[in-house]
C-alpha cells in the first residue's frame, strides 16, 4: 500500500535554513508567508527540532516554543513536523526520560504532529522512550534510519532496524541521509525492500550536497516511497534538499502527479528568495556541488573541519594523513555513522593519531566516553585492542545511556525559579540551562520590545562565528578535554541533522 499521488514534506521553515543559513531565520520572516504555505497541501512542514530549538535562544532572542504556536494559528490544515534527537532531544548530550517525556508532552500541546524520531548511532535503546512519549500523547512518531555506507550497513540490516523500529511504536519510517550520500539506484533497492517488508510508510530524505538528491528522490519515488522531503527552491540545494517545484514539475502528468499548484509555489519560492538576502551573512559560501563525499565517504562539512584544524595546528600538509587515518577509526571504532557527535569523535581521534605520531597516544574523553558506552552501541564492536588502548581494563556500560541519568525536572525547576513563566520555560532551561538562564532573564527584565534590534546586531558581529557547543557526554561521564573543544567547533554544515 502507497500513498498515491505522491505526498512532500517541505523542509522550508526547518532544515533548509539551517542547512543554508546557519538556523538563523526568524519567526517573524515565516509567518508573512504561513497562510500560502499552508494553502499548498503539503502531507507536513518540517518546522521545528534540530538546532532550531537552541538557536532560537541563542541566537534570535525567541522563544522557541512561541514559532510553533504563532505558525499553528496560520496553517491550521497542515501537519507540523519536527526532528527530535531521540535521548538528545533537541541537544547534543543524553537527557533523562522525564525531561524527554515533558518535552514531547508540550510539543504535541503547542502544535507538532509528526515526531521524527532518530539516533546518531541507529542505537534503538536511544529511540525507544522517545517513541514511547510520542505515541502516549497522540502523537505521529516516525522512526528514523540514518543512512551511512559501510560493510555492516546492508539493506537487510537496515530493514531489520525498521522492523525494531516498528515494534516500538513506529507509524512511519524516514531514510535519513543527512550527508547527502545516498546513490539513486541504492535508495531504489532500499525503498522497494521497505516497502515489501516492513509494512509502513516511508519518508525519503536527503541532502543535494554530492548534486545526486534529485535522481535519488525519483528511483524513491518509482521504488512506492509514500512522502518525499523538498525545499522551496528558493532555499534548496546546495546543502538543503532538492527542490520542491522540479520534483513537482517532474510527477506532472505521470501516475505519481502530486497535484501541487506550481504558481502558488513560485509564488512562495519569490517570497523566500527576498528573506534570504537578509541573512547573507550566514550563507556557507559553497557555489555549487561537492562531490568530495562521494570519494572519501566523509560528509564535506566533517572534512571542512579536519582541513581548518590541522591549519590551526600548522600541520597542513598532513591532511592526507589524516584522510587515510578517519576511515581505519571509524572502523576500529565500530563503523558510527559519521553525523554529531561520531564525526567530531572520529575525525578528533584521527587527527591526534596522526599529529602526535603514535596512534591513541592521545585519547580525549569524549572519545574515551564513546568507548565506555555513553554514546550508545555502535553499529559494530569497537576493535578490543583499541578499546584497551583508551579504557584500560574499564568495562563498557551495557545499558541504556539514559538509565544512568538522574531525573531532571525538579531540579531545573527548582534552579530556574522564577524566570520560568510555565512548563515550556522549565523545559528550555532543563535542555539548554547556560542559554536559557540570559533569554528569560533578558524577558523578565522587559527586553523584549528591543529583541530584534539586539538579535539583529548580535547576529552581524556572529559573522563567520559558529558558536554552536562541542559535542557533550552524558552527565555522568565526566569532562572534556578543553583543547579538543576549541579544535573542534562543528562547522555550520554539521548541523544538517
Ligand atoms: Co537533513
């Protein structure tokens, strides 16, 4: 059974923008054009979750909780989706079941229907209170596989995940390629085996990075997907998906038509070229293709990264080194898909290995952390000779990361205080305590009607500055190594989850 005509996501209000701006645009440059959006009929939105949640803060002076309500007053008829980072929320460390179930809970409140739920480490141990949350609420709970090529990721092992994934509540099921290295006739074979074998619909999404998204959205398409994920083609390609018009263009005509009215899109598409001007400033500087994921199978933001770093340490001319050196650990390392945090885990260890000239010589925590089972379970073991090399005799955790956290709720209550208006505000500092402490504050103390002149100064000085945070373990495991953070600030292409 497939959806017919074909149904599109589009990732406009989420993924495109942080894809192509950095996550900067602002509540205010959506809603103008919401009422439009939602005449489309689109199968959802892609709006919320990912980095939009932290940047909002951080960045915007918005509460981010309010872009989903004021949006939901607008596009009554369409399904709002969001990317929830399984364990991690909307972060970048593991947090306790309560405020993962308190999260969800508001979420499905303020306006999301389709939860896409998904781990760095296809780990379902990571994914499954999660499922659980958005399934106790009523809520669309879409159970992701991250798409990586290694020898243990094989079509059959991803439609075993599919199947974990569908016994712990999932209603649909997204191929995630958020490094845009999914070859056409691969997603074929992948959507087809889906399709017959797991008994769900299925959600295609990639990224335009090595220019083949399109071909492979079709083979998607002709292979019964039900949902494509597309961007305006104002804010498309490049990093973002392909774009939402051509693959319309494209079904015209054939049993698959969408039935989307192209003049209405062009009409949004104008709209969002104008508000993209606003955020130059943000834009990646990438012309065009890059097909460097294709030759290295290393996403392009990780080896912009490895490149700047080994500047910094004026070792340049080892990047070759280097290159050969981050496939070998990320086989010792249990083959991770290379997405935050793996990729920094792994591109970090390489380039120590080379660097200091005697491989784990030198282990930063993280990577000591990633090896005790903080992170989850890779999808191979961890070589044993490497494992001793950076735990020692330790043992790895063989549980769920998330039962070794104490609940916390209570505790972000008690902490925040008064600043907390109500239970979103309570959430938004028990996620992010160090960004979320200076927004409420900023409100309480009335700088609101000032927000976007601040946010608008503060975003021109944060030029070419991606403040994002490392990569953090769990609570329990310890601190980083200072050094290793300052090395290893994640480029604006990491945030593509
Ligand atoms: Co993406």
């Amino acid at each position: 059974m497939t959806l017919n005509p074909v149904q599109l996501c589009d990732t406009i209000l989420r993924d495109a923008h942080q894809s192509l701006l950095a996550t900067r645009m602002r509540t205010d440059d959506m809603l103008p054009i919401a009422s439009k959006l939602d005449e489309v009929g689109f199968w959802s939105v892609e709006m919320w979750g990912g980095a939009t949640f932290d940047s909002a803060m951080r960045f915007l002076n918005e509460n981010p909780w309010d872009r989903v309500r004021s949006l939901k007053r607008l596009m009554p008829n369409t399904r709002f989706q969001m990317l929830l980072r399984g364990q991690n929320v909307v972060g970048y460390k593991h947090y306790p079941d309560d405020v993962l179930q308190a999260f969800v809970k508001q979420s499905k409140a303020v306006g999301i229907d389709v939860f896409r739920v998904f781990d760095a480490l296809n780990d379902v141990r990571n994914m499954e209170a999660a499922m659980r949350f958005v399934n106790e609420v009523g809520g669309h709970a879409q159970g992701s596989i991250c798409y990586t090529i290694s020898p243990v990721h094989t079509i059959s092992q991803y439609v075993i995940l599919a199947r974990q994934l569908r016994d712990l509540g999932a209603n649909s099921i997204a191929i995630k390629d958020m490094a845009g290295m999914i070859a056409p006739y691969d997603t074929y074979e992948l959507v087809g085996e889906l399709k017959t074998k797991v008994g769900l619909p299925v959600q295609f999404h990639t990224h335009y990075t090595s220019g083949m998204a399109m071909a492979s959205a079709l083979k998607a398409v002709e292979a019964g997907v039900d949902i494509v994920d597309t961007a305006i083609s104002s804010l498309s390609g490049l990093t973002a998906q392909p774009p939402t018009e051509s693959l319309v263009a494209i079904l015209r005509g054939t049993p698959r038509d969408t039935g989307l009215n192209l003049n209405l899109l062009a009409e949004i598409s104008g709209y969002f070229g104008e508000v993209r001007k606003k955020y130059q400033t943000f834009e990646s500087g990438l012309q065009g293709v890059d097909v460097r994921v294709l030759q290295f199978q290393i996403p392009g933001g990780m080896l912009s990264n490895l490149t700047s770093q080994l500047r910094q340490q004026g070792a340049a001319h080892r990047y070759e080194e280097v290159l050969a050196e981050t496939p070998r650990v990320r086989e010792e390392m249990g083959f991770p898909p290379l997405v935050t945090p793996s990729s920094q885990i792994v591109g970090t260890q390489a380039t120590l290995n080379v660097v200091t000239g005697q491989r784990y010589k030198v282990v930063p925590e993280e990577v000591k952390n990633y090896v005790r089972g903080y992170y989850g379970r890779p999808p191979a073991p961890i070589d044993p000779e490497v494992r001793k090399l950076v735990i020692g005799d330790e043992q790895p955790i063989s549980c769920r990361p998330a039962d070794l956290l104490e609940p916390g709720m209570d505790k972000a209550r008690q902490d925040v205080g008064e600043l907390a208006r109500d239970e979103q505000d309570v959430i938004s500092y028990a996620l992010f305590p160090q960004v979320a402490r200076p927004f409420l504050e900023r409100r309480a103390a009335g700088a609101d009607e000032h927000a976007a002149v601040i946010a608008a100064i503060a975003a021109s000085l944060a030029v070419q500055v991606d403040q994002r945070p490392a990569a953090r373990p769990c609570q329990k495991a310890g601190q980083g190594v200072n050094s290793w953070k300052q090395a290893w600030r994640p480029s604006r292409q990491w945030t593509n989850l």
